[in-house]
C-alpha cells in the first residue's frame, strides 16, 4: 500500500511539474519567411557555401534559454569556413523566417564589415569585443544594434536562421543602415559564398506573461458651448 500511495504521490508531481517542462509544438509545417531569407534574396554568385556553426547548439536543435531574451540573451559564439579568394568581409544576419512583417523574415541581428581573416565570434562575446571595423546593422527594435536573441511567443517553436555571407566588397565606414532594405541593398551582386546554422526558439514556460499594454488615453473632447442666454426683455 505504501509503494502504491509513493507511486500515486510520484504520478501527482509529474503531472503537476509537467506543464513546466513541456516542449512546445514543432514549427509550422510551412517557414512562412524561408523564400524571404537574407541567403534567398542574396544568392552566392556561384552558388559557393560556407559551413557555419555555434557551439550553442546543434544545426535545427532547440536554442537553450540563456541565448534568448528570456534569460540572459548571452551570444552563443559563432564559426564558419573561410570565403573564396575574392572574399573582402563577412555580413552576418540573423532572422526568425516563421514571423514575417514588412516583407522580410524578422530581424534580430545584422553585422557587415566582419574582416576577411576573422572566421569565428567567442562564444559570450559583449557588444564592444565584435570584430575591430565591423558595423552593428538593425533589428526588429532599431539600427545599430547587438545580438538579440530569440524571444519566441507561447505555441509553435521558431526557426531562427543565423546566415554569414562572404562579400566581395567593403561598406563605407559610416554606413548607417536605419532597416533591412537599407541592410540589404548595397550587398545585392556582392554575395560570393554563404552558409547558415538554424536553431529552433520557443516561449520560456516559467517566464511571467507579458504585461497588457496600457490603454490608450481617450482623445480629448472639447467642452461644448454654453448655450446662449436670451436677452432679458420687460413685459
């Protein structure tokens, strides 16, 4: 009887923690932005590829909490074969391709200007330590911004494509992309290789829920006339 009751007690806290461990649903049968995708509107001039990995995670693995904005947002590190010969500098672009808005995949963090000799990001590397001469690009919360991981909403998980295109050019030191047209657009016809590493992102289930948006404030009204007091006449 005892062992039974253990056993009950066991199953109970099982299914109380279970909720908490749960895996998300896999992604969407369909990649909403896989047609949209930096390596799909950039093509390799030759179709030449590199192979990119981080020793965050395994190519199409789950994306541990610590590298996403539900926990510490940490850079997982990065690595990738060395470009062709004409290679000038590296692009990096990071994007969601199960979320589409503005007609591109989401955009979590672009870098252009890599140096041609630098092949591999530490893992854990902050903001300033990026490659001496390289350019932060935009993200979904503005220009010039550092990594920003994942931060998948509760249902299916995301796929998020972190894509290094080898270049046969180098940007003007100033440039100043402000979206992703403006990212995008001097690197057209410049791609010469290209890989990825792709990792599936989902909703932290013990993080707390996001806090409503406050109500807008209501418009202001203006106070209608008094209405007008007849003249006072004698009788």
């Amino acid at each position: 009887m005892k062992k039974f009751a253990s056993a009950v007690a066991l199953a109970a806290a099982v299914m109380v923690a279970g909720p908490a461990f749960a895996q998300a649903p896999p992604p969407p049968e369909v990649e909403a932005g896989k047609d949209l995708a930096a390596m799909v509107t950039l093509p390799a001039k030759d179709g030449a590829k590199l192979t990119v990995t981080t020793p965050g995670w395994k190519h199409g693995a789950d994306i541990d909490f610590k590298y996403t904005q539900y926990k510490g947002n940490e850079f997982p590190g990065l690595e990738w074969s060395k470009g062709p010969a004409s290679t000038k500098s590296y692009a990096i672009i990071m994007q969601d391709t199960d979320f589409v808005a503005r007609g591109a995949p989401i955009l979590h963090w672009s870098v252009v200007n890599v140096p041609a000799t630098t092949t591999k990001l530490a893992a854990g590397m902050k903001p300033e330590e990026i490659p001496a001469g390289s350019i932060y690009g935009p993200n979904y919360q503005g220009p010039g911004k550092p990594y920003l991981g994942p931060r998948t909403p509760p249902g299916p998980k995301h796929r998020y494509h972190i894509q290094v295109l080898a270049i046969d050019t180098v940007l003007p030191a100033d440039f100043s992309p402000k979206n992703y047209d403006e990212l995008i657009a001097p690197l057209k016809g410049h791609v010469v290789a290209s890989g990825s590493v792709m990792g599936l992102g989902q909703a932290d289930p013990s993080a707390p829920p996001p806090q409503p948006r406050p109500a807008a404030p209501a418009p202001a009204t203006t106070p209608a006339p008094a209405p007008a007091t007849a003249p006072h006449t004698n009788h």
